[in-house]
C-alpha cells in the first residue's frame, strides 16, 4: 500500500429536502452512478476553498465559504485505488442554478428527495450520506 493520502473534497447542496446528485461519466466501474459534486483537493488549498472550486467547476454555483457545514469524513481504501479521506461539506445557501458544467465527466445533475436517494449511488459518498442523516461524523470503508 502506498504511504500517500489523496484528501477529496464533497459538497452536499440541499435545497428543501432534496439532494443534488450528479451521475457520472467515467471509463471505470463508476461510470452512470450517482455522486456528490467533489474532487481532489489541491495543494495550498484550503477545505473550503476547494469545497467552493469544486461545486463552481461542475455545477456553476458560488458558495461562500462560511456557509459551509461539515457533516462527516470517510477513510477509505480499495484494491487498485490510492487510499483517500473525503471530506463532506453540506450548504443550502449558494448563488446561481446548478447546471452541468462538466459534460465529459457527467452526463447530468438531479435533485433526489433526502429520504429517496437512488439506489446506483456510489458506495463511498453514500456512506458518509446516510452517516450524516444518522449524526455520525466517521466513517471508514475497506478496511479489514
């Protein structure tokens, strides 16, 4: 296993009981499954900071950056996958409509009722989902 640490950033817009997902376009096992509007974080950059970047890239929405919350983190590791720690950020308060601003990796966006989410969620952003309906604030995935 490599010592590095990739450190994801995911945003959960809600906007009166729903949840924008948005499905992905990829050439992985992922592909067609739905997710948070998220990303690697870059270097020099801050949580937040990243958390605004990545919903202004993919959706066009403009978050301020303290009207985000944190709702939970996930360790997560896979076979053939660098070992990473999501960060999820909920807000409910951001400027513009979201639309699909990055067709070559989503086909599109789409709000879900909180309580109905699809079932082709990606496992990783589900789980810190469903923690944070449940106030839990930690989760991990594959680890044995």
């Amino acid at each position: 296993m490599t010592d590095r640490h990739l450190v994801d950033v995911h945003v959960l817009l809600v906007r009166g009981g729903e949840l924008l997902l948005s499905r992905r376009r990829s050439q992985d096992e992922f592909d067609g499954r739905w997710h948070l509007p998220a990303g690697r974080l870059e270097v020099g950059e801050s949580v937040t900071a990243g958390a605004v970047r990545e919903a202004r890239e993919e959706t066009g929405v403009d978050i301020d950056p303290n009207d985000l919350s944190f709702v939970h983190v996930a360790h997560v590791v896979a076979a053939g996958r660098e070992p990473r720690l999501g960060l999820f950020l909920e807000t409910s308060r951001w400027l513009g409509e979201p639309v699909n601003r990055e067709p070559d990796n989503c086909y599109e966006l789409r709000w879900f009722p909180l309580d109905e989410l699809p079932d082709d969620i990606i496992e990783y952003p589900l789980a810190a989902i469903r923690g944070r309906a449940r106030g839990e604030w930690y989760s991990e995935r594959g680890w044995s």
